[in-house]
C-alpha cells in the first residue's frame, strides 16, 4: 500500500500515472475532493481507496499496517496567498503530524520542499543542510516549506527513511487547474494559440537582458522518477534538490513552446509588475550533486525535450497523465 497525499493535484496525480505504469496499484489517494476540475486529474488511475484529508489520520491509524510508503505532496503551493495561518495550517502543522505518524508507524517519507525556500539566492542553491536555517524565503509559501525543513531537521525522532524534495520549476501535465499558479509553459501555450504571440518580463538589471531570465525548469515525468528512485533507495535521508542542475532561460522557453507548435517565433516584453519587481528570482539552478552521489544517473530531459513531449502530446491533444 502507497500513500499519496495531494493526490488530485499536479504532481501527485503525474506520481500516481507512475506509479501505474510500474503496477504499483494499491494507491491510496489522500486529498480534500471538493475541486471537481482538479479531480479529473484522477480519472482512468488504479487507486484502493480515496480518503478525505481531515479524515486520513483517523484512517492511518487503523490501517498502517499495510502503509509501505507515503508520499507527501500536498501543500497550499499559492505563492500570491499571503494569509500566514492558512500556510502554518497546512503546509508546516499538517507535514509535522504526517512525520510524526511516519515516526511512530516506521513508514519511510518523501515529502516536497520548495526551491522556494532559496529566496533570492544569496546563499546559493546547494542543499546543504547545514545552512537551511538561514535563507531567507520571499513569501509565506517558502516560508512554510522552509520551517518544516528547519523542524525535520531538528527532530531526534525520524521515519527510518525520509526525504525532503526542494522542487525547483516544475512543469508538464495535469496542471490544468492551476491557472494563475501554473507552468509558464501551460500560459505561454495558451496566448500562442489565441494570439500568434507570447509575452514575457522585461529585465530590469542591466546585466540581464529581456527575456533571459534563467530558471531551473524540470518536467514532472522527471520529478517523479526520483520519488520512485528513492522509495526504491530508501537510504541516505535527507533533504534534496530536485530540478535538471541547468538553468534555461524565459528565451528558451518560449522559442521551445513555439517549436512544438510549428509555429514562427514572436515574443513581446512587459513591465514585471511593480508588486513583485523586487522579489522577483533572475536566476534558479539546482545544484545536483548531492541527489547523484546517492546513485541517481538517469538523464534529464532537456527542456526542449519536455515542452515538446508536453505540448504536443497532452496540451494539443487536450490528455491527462
């Protein structure tokens, strides 16, 4: 029996199609089931049961005998949400009972972190345990994810295997109910096909020019392998990077999205909004190595790769994973 909470959404949903496809069948799919366009994201999935997520600790107490693993992907991810309560309710005071039941039951974790955390990379973007507690997130969001990475890692008692996953740009299918908070690659798809044209920030540091912005973009088929990966490892917990380990930039991605749509290349550039021009990340990249020298060595998919695999054969085509 596999748990995953945040079944319905994004990444959970793109983990559950995995686990799928690896017969992996007896899938517990934990979640608050009242959005009913996020719930698509479950339909055709081999899932055991669907439980509430107010309800999953009572559940898991009469059940964790069968638990052998949990993954824990859901969180409020809302970076524009600036209601600190919400967050500590569900991002930091929820992820701390999850770990106490992993504790108390001896099931092994993975749970999402947030590059998030990073802020503005004055530290860099090595996860180095030893230096979590002094960056310095942008939002309530990293700010949540990076108290729940300070009390894990603070903590005498732990599941016999955990792994904290510092998600870096994530993009790809089953995104569709995100709107706002979706892939730059989901709305740069959209304004191609209403308008001919993409939109994207100008620079506002001279050292940048517009458009070349550089983030870390990692497509979900990516991700969630490495949760396989270390469900099947189950050794050297800790708190890990997850992006490619190659910033690409805004540029890129646009030109990618037109590629996949044989269409001709036209981008136009816009003010960033003056209420994020300051928090506003110019650069993100994952430092990888530590992710590697546990033993993982499959290849990435280059961003060309995976916009074009998700344009062309989920967003065109109208699929879920």
């Amino acid at each position: 029996m596999i748990i995953v909470t945040g079944a319905a959404g994004f990444i959970g949903s793109c983990l559950i199609a995995k686990l799928n496809e690896l017969n992996f069948n007896y899938i517990i799919a934990v979640d608050d089931f009242s959005n009913e366009e996020k719930n698509k994201n479950l339909i055709g999935k081999k899932i055991k049961e669907r439980v509430e997520r107010n309800d999953f600790f009572q559940w898991l107490d009469q059940n964790n005998r069968e638990v052998e693993f949990l993954f824990h992907i859901g969180a409020r991810t809302d970076t524009t949400e600036f209601n600190k309560e919400i967050f500590d309710t569900l991002n930091v005071n929820y992820s701390k009972h999850v770990w106490e039941a992993c504790v108390k039951y001896q099931i092994p974790l993975v749970y999402a972190s947030s590059a998030a955390t990073y802020g503005l990379g004055e530290l860099g973007y090595d996860d180095n345990e030893n230096e979590i507690h002094l960056l310095k997130p942008l939002n309530p969001y990293g700010d949540s994810k990076n108290d729940f990475d300070n009390w894990a890692l603070k903590q005498e008692d732990k599941p016999f295997f955990w792994a904290g996953l510092k998600f870096f740009n994530v993009y790809g299918p089953n995104e569709y109910h995100k709107s706002r908070m979706a892939s730059v690659i989901w709305h740069a798809y959209r304004q191609i096909l209403a308008n001919g044209s993409l939109k994207l920030f100008k620079s506002h540091k001279p050292e940048y020019q517009d458009g070349e912005q550089i983030r870390d973009f990692i497509y979900v088929k990516d991700l969630v392998d490495v949760c396989i990966f270390l469900m099947e490892h189950r050794k050297n917990s800790g708190i890990y990077n997850l992006g490619t380990g190659k910033a690409r930039s805004f540029n890129d991605l646009g030109k990618s999205t037109f590629t996949a749509l044989d269409k001709p290349v036209q981008i136009n550039y816009i003010d960033t909004p003056l209420d994020i021009r300051d928090k506003y990340q110019y650069f993100t990249e994952a430092n990888m190595k530590k992710l590697i020298d546990i033993g993982y060595i499959k290849p990435f998919y280059t961003l060309e790769e995976g916009v074009k695999d998700y344009v062309q054969n989920y967003l065109v085509k109208g699929l879920y994973w």
